[in-house]
C-alpha cells in the first residue's frame, strides 16, 4: 500500500458557451476600452472589472434574430455568440449597436435614451422581450461592426467553466454607458496601459 493522497477522479465541468464585446472609442490620449466593475454579490468574478458579457442563450440563436442582424453572415460559426455579445452588452451596460432597419442609421441621442428606459430592465428579464424589441422598434443588430478578437476557455480545475468568444466593436458615437445596478454597478472608459497597470498592481 503507498502512501500519499488518492487520486483526482472528478470530471472538469463542462464550459458553457460565452461571449465578451470590448467596445472602443477615440480619445484625446488615445483608445479606450469600455469596462464595468461586477456586482460583489456576483456568482463569478465577484467585484471585479470585466468586459460586458455573459452567457449564450437558447433565444440569441433563433433564425428571426439571425434575419434581423446586418452582416451576420460573415460572422460564420461566431454568429449566435456575436448576437449574445450584443445583447448582453445592452443588457448590463445599456449600449446598443443597432440600426434602423428602414434607413441604416445607428441608434443614438435621445431614441437610444427611450430605447433604454424602455427595455434594458426587461430584455434583462425576459428573454423572448430582445427578438420582441427588435421586431416593435424595427431594428437591425449592427453584427456587421464586430470583429471576432480572441476565444479563452477557463482552465479545467474552476468549479464555474466558461468558452467565450471575444470580439471588438467601435462603440456608437452617441450613446451614454447606464450600468444595471444588478450585475454592473459601474462603467467606465479606460485606456488599455491604465487597465493593465491595475491588474498588476491588485486594484
């Protein structure tokens, strides 16, 4: 008999499929990367500052929202975690990268404002209440301004796994950042170098 203790014979959790949007916009000293600071009640990464996101949901791969995303299509295999991006980033941090279906023209100023008062709560909420928003609004997802930037998986000794997709976004030019109060309870525009010190630093 040796010593010593028994062997790990529990299964990795499987990761469930996720996506990220790091939004990005011009400033006076250079790009900045829209961050929100996670709930400290949070289930996963408690309090820390995360990029909008979360899981994908059975409702971002219905072919009505694929039909009412502009560009999908070259999105291949990334397109429902593209849409779940999307989503998710309207959900906690209020920014929509939408289009009038009729003329094109990315939602802003004082429509973005009613759009948000209107359904970020709800579409949180309910998750047929997104398709249903499109439809009542007539939008389009502006799928068509993502760029798919990197695919991390969390390392298999985590007892809660995700497999995100990440993707980059320019963020709409007139639209403000409104954090949820539930699963963001901040946001902010940081430059990357100012992220990174923080990181390292412990902040």
């Amino acid at each position: 008999m040796t010593g010593g203790a028994p062997p790990d014979t529990a299964q990795p959790v499987e990761p469930r499929l996720a996506a990220t949007l790091l939004l990005v916009r011009d400033a006076a000293t250079g790009p900045e990367v829209l961050m929100m600071r996670r709930h400290d009640g949070s289930s996963f990464a408690a309090g820390a500052m995360v990029f909008p996101g979360g899981a994908v949901q059975a409702e971002d791969a219905v072919d009505d929202l694929r039909a009412a995303s502009r560009g999908i299509e070259a999105l291949g295999p990334f397109a429902t975690a593209a849409i779940a991006a999307i989503r998710e980033t309207f959900e906690e941090c209020g920014i929509l990268l939408a289009r009038r279906a009729a003329t094109g023209a990315l939602i802003g100023g004082g429509e973005h404002r009613a759009l948000v008062e209107r359904y970020q709560t709800v579409v949180a909420h309910e998750p047929a209440a997104w398709l249903a928003m499109i439809r009542a609004e007539g939008l389009e997802l502006a799928s068509d301004l993502l760029v798919r930037y990197a695919h991390w998986i969390t390392p298999a000794s985590r007892p809660k796994r995700f497999d995100t997709h990440f993707f980059l976004a320019p963020a709409p030019p007139d639209q403000m950042a409104s954090h949820d109060q539930r699963e963001a309870v901040e946001a902010d525009w940081l430059l990357p170098a100012a992220v990174v010190a923080g990181a390292d630093d412990g902040r």
